[in-house]
C-alpha cells in the first residue's frame, strides 16, 4: 500500500497538468495543489496562494456553487449508503 501511494504521488507531482484537492466550503479552501498547478498560475508555493480563493478560478460563483452541491451530494450519498 504505501508503495502505490508514493507511485501515486510520484506520477501526481510530475503530471504537466494542475491537480488540486480542496474543501468545498462556501468559497474553497486549499488543501493540497501539485507543482504543475503551481506553475500555471505562476506561485512558488501553496502558501503563497493564500489571497486566491477556489471559487476566483472558476468563471463564475454559480459554476463554483453547482460543483459545491455535487460534492455535497456525493458525500450525502456515501453517508447513506
């Protein structure tokens, strides 16, 4: 097991594409973002994204707010089942 989590890890940190984790809240909170993502919005590290919110990213608050309510209907759905 922690052989394919560092694997993982390995292959998430080298992708060329931006990965991000957060918590959907009412505006995002950062969890984690690979360097690639770092990269594309030009900081050099998550900390120092502190003034970029999830929600500024996407186009507009209610495509943020849909995506919020999926998620929450996902995690629903996992409490129930």
């Amino acid at each position: 097991m922690k052989n394919s989590e560092e694997q993982y890890r390995s292959l998430v940190n080298n992708l060329n594409a931006g990965v991000f984790r957060f918590v959907p809240t009412s505006s995002g909170q950062w969890k984690w973002v690979n360097p690639a993502f770092l990269a594309i919005f030009g900081y050099p590290s998550i900390d120092e994204m502190g003034s970029i919110r999830v929600i500024d990213l996407f186009q507009s608050e209610d495509d943020y707010h849909d995506l919020e309510k999926i998620f929450r209907r996902q995690k629903l759905s996992e409490i129930l089942n």
